[in-house]
C-alpha cells in the first residue's frame, strides 16, 4: 500500500514557478538548478516529442564524421545527458554530465526561465528544434498512453484540454516555443523545425553541421540522412528505446518511433477540435512572428 502510494506521488506532476514537472525532478531542483555549465557545453533544446532523439543522433553522426559504429557506444539517452532528469538510484543527468568529458552535448526540455543559469552565463550554443503544436499533441499523447512514468493522458477528448491547458510535463508548448523564439537572436541560438528536416534533411543538418564548427563532405551527409530516417533509427536499438524496461516505457502500448510525419493530427483532430485549436492558436501566439508547417 506505501509503495503503491509513493509510486503514485512520483506520477504526479509537481510545479516549479507554475511549470509542472516530474516529481524526481523536482526533488533534484537544487542540484539542475546549480549545474555548471562550460563555454563549449552545446545543449539540445526541445519541448518534448518535438524530434529530440532525431536531432541527437544527426547531431551525435556530425560529431562522430558519420562513424555509425562509433554512434553505437552507447543509447542515446546516455551519450547527451538529460540536464533535469533524476530517477535515484540510476545517476542523475547532472551526474552523468560532470562525469563527461568536454566538449560535451547535452540535452533539456525546459523552458527558458527554468533553464540552469550557468548556461546563459557561459554563453552556451543551443540547438531548438520546435515541431508544430497538432502533431506534437498527437505525439504527446501516444507517448503518455505508454509512459508508466507519466500521468494517464485520459481519452483523446481530455488530453486535448490537458494540453492546451498546459498542465502537461514541462508545461505549455505555445509559451515554450514562444520564448526560445524571442530570445533566439540575443544568443547563440541555431532554431529549427522539425517538419524543415523532415522536408529537406540535408540542408537541414548542413545548418547544423556548420553551427558545430564542423565540415563533412557530400558523401559523408548523405550518410548521415540515410542513417537518421525514421525507418533506420525505428530499428536502431540505440535510439529506439527498446532497452528501457516496459515498467517504464510499454511499447506494446505505443511504439516510442510511432509515426516520424508531418499531419497525423488530421487522423485523431475532430472538425470541431481543429476551430477551436486555430483560434486558441491564434490568440496564444499573437505577436509572434514564428511560422509553422502543418503539411507538406
Ligand atoms: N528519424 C526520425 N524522423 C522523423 N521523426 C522521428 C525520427 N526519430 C524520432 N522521430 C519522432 O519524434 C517523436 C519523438 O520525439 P522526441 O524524440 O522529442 O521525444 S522525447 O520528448 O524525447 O520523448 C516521435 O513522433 P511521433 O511518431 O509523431 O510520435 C518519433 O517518431
């Protein structure tokens, strides 16, 4: 019963200055929050389900010149530590990046405000890659439904509320999205989108390759394309999540590469949802210049 209990807390999410979180993380809120970043530290930023894993193997192919064996040390999870994660006893994504070596890649979901100080201070690269709000719900939602970690997202109906609420993990995307945006020129921010690598990978991760201080040759590119589509990183154990127990993640569920599209929300929004969703849109992202594909 106090074990059911406990594991039910550590479903809860829990806010920090409004922004709900997982209850671990929050539990380690003074050791993120404390992180030292150094000035090489390259950081991944994403709102979940955004096309994070996607933009840690191209980035993780770039740094390696397209060596696939070399991408193979290790699951993805583990070669960018994830700045906020925790889940005690396995170390902390704090833990796991002061024991790398520099230059290091790391990884975040949160938002700007929340962001460890040391990252602004040391003048960090960023990479955001940002998806559009219809196909990450979509997304969010599956990945809910077989996270045993998260909260249960509820039907589709409901989850349509939790999300445009916001009160899903990490918070709202419509405010995530629109801060990384707005600062994204006072810093050395590169930003992408998700459905711009998934219409032209190559001129895409060339953006990203320059951005790293790197030069690989043609061959080498179209390399690093072919190994990071959806349909060799679905069969990738390294990047496909099947080493994670199901406790934690049920891909019987939900495979965690379930489409890898551009506008499979127009198979789960209903008419009526996809009104409402434009005009919430509309008032949520007024003033921004920020412009997403919903198709292609
Ligand atoms: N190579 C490649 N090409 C296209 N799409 C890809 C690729 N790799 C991952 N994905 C899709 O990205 C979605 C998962 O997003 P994240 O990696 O950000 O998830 S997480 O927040 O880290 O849990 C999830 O999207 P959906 O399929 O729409 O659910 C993944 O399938």
């Amino acid at each position: 019963m106090a074990l059911a209990a406990a594991l039910e807390g550590q479903l809860q999410l829990r806010e920090v200055s409004g922004i709900p979180l997982q209850a671990s993380t929050v539990d380690n809120w003074s050791q993120i929050q404390n992180f030292e970043a150094k000035p090489d530290d390259l950081l991944i930023c994403t709102y979940p389900k955004s096309g994070t894993t996607w933009i840690q193997e191209i980035v993780d192919m770039i740094e390696q010149n397209g060596d696939v064996e070399k991408c193979q040390r290790a699951i993805i999870q583990h070669r960018h530590p994830f700045i906020e994660w925790a889940r005690p006893p396995q170390p902390s994504g704090v833990e796991r990046a002061n024991a790398m070596p520099s230059p290091r890649i790391l990884r975040t979901h949160l938002p700007t405000q929340l962001l460890p100080p040391s990252f602004w201070e040391n003048n960090c690269k960023f990479l955001y890659v940002a998806r559009n709000a219809k196909d990450c719900m979509v997304s969010y939602y599956h990945f809910q439904r077989m996270n045993q970690i998260l909260p249960d997202p509820g039907t589709w109906e409901e989850y349509f509320e939790t999300f445009i609420s916001g009160k899903v993990g990490w918070g709202s995307w419509f405010d995530h999205v629109k801060e990384w945006w707005e600062i994204k020129d006072r810093y050395q921010i590169l930003f992408l989108f998700y459905e711009d690598i998934k219409r032209d990978p190559k001129y895409e991760i060339q953006k990203v390759m320059k951005f790293m201080g790197k030069n690989l040759d043609e061959t080498v590119l179209d390399k690093i394309v072919q190994e990071t589509s959806f349909e060799k990183m679905k069969e990738n154990p390294m990047t496909n999540r099947s080493t994670v127990p199901k406790s934690i993640l049920d891909q019987s569920i939900s495979p965690f590469m379930r489409k890898g599209t551009v506008g499979d929300w127009k198979d789960h929004f209903t008419v009526a949802q996809n009104e409402r969703f434009d005009e919430i849109y509309r008032q949520k992202m007024k003033g921004t210049s920020i412009k997403f594909l919903t198709e292609l």
